[in-house]
C-alpha cells in the first residue's frame, strides 16, 4: 500500500505565502514523479506542478513565477511554495505520486487552501 499525506493548507489573506507539504510512504520502489493538482468549487481538477525524479518541473501558466515545487528524494517528500497568493488559488490541494511499478498515480486526500481578499 502506498500513502500520501498532505499539510500545510489553510486560510491566507491575498498576497501571503503558505507552504504546502506531502510525505509517500510504503511499498514505494522507483518514483517517476511528484506533483500537486488542485480543484476549486465548480472547476475542473487542473495541474499546478510536477517534478522528475530528475528534477525537471512543470507549472501551470497561472502559478509560474508565485509557486514553486521541489522534493526531498530521499525522505520521499515534495513541497510547494506558493507565494503572491490570490483568491483565485483558493481549492483542495492534492499530491500525485508516479511510480513506476504502478499503472496509475496515486493521490493524497487533499488539503483546502484559501485565500481572502
């Protein structure tokens, strides 16, 4: 079994920072990736940011330049730092971890962030 565990949400006024927190743990053998997604009320799930096990990352067009990811490899861990917080950043937060003796990611429960104006 695989586990993730999310921290770090919660409620920010615009222009704050908060950083988010995810640990894997389990029967994990080759990470491909981590990332986090996001979901607000009436939205779709959309990618916020993705790193490689080479480091190699990706961000949505609306988070470049405010948010940024990383991981600790060896402890299993990504983070996001999400800074210039706008209300329109305010969602569920999910980690998504890509191994590769997996078919299919798997994702954490979620953390809500928000962020008033």
């Amino acid at each position: 079994q695989v586990q993730l565990v999310e921290s770090g949400g919660g409620l920010v006024q615009a222009g704050g920072s908060l950083r988010l927190s995810c640990t894997a743990s389990g029967n994990i053998v080759v990470i491909n990736a981590m990332g986090w997604y996001r979901q607000a009320p009436g939205k779709q799930r959309e990618l916020v940011a993705n790193i490689t096990s080479g480091g190699n990352t990706d961000y949505s067009d609306s988070v470049k330049g405010r948010f940024t990811i990383s991981r600790d490899n060896a402890k299993n861990k990504v983070f996001l730092q999400m800074n210039s917080l706008k209300p329109e950043d305010t969602a569920v937060y999910y980690c998504t971890l890509d191994v590769e003796e997996a078919v299919a990611p798997y994702w954490g429960q979620g953390t809500q962030v928000t962020v008033s104006s």
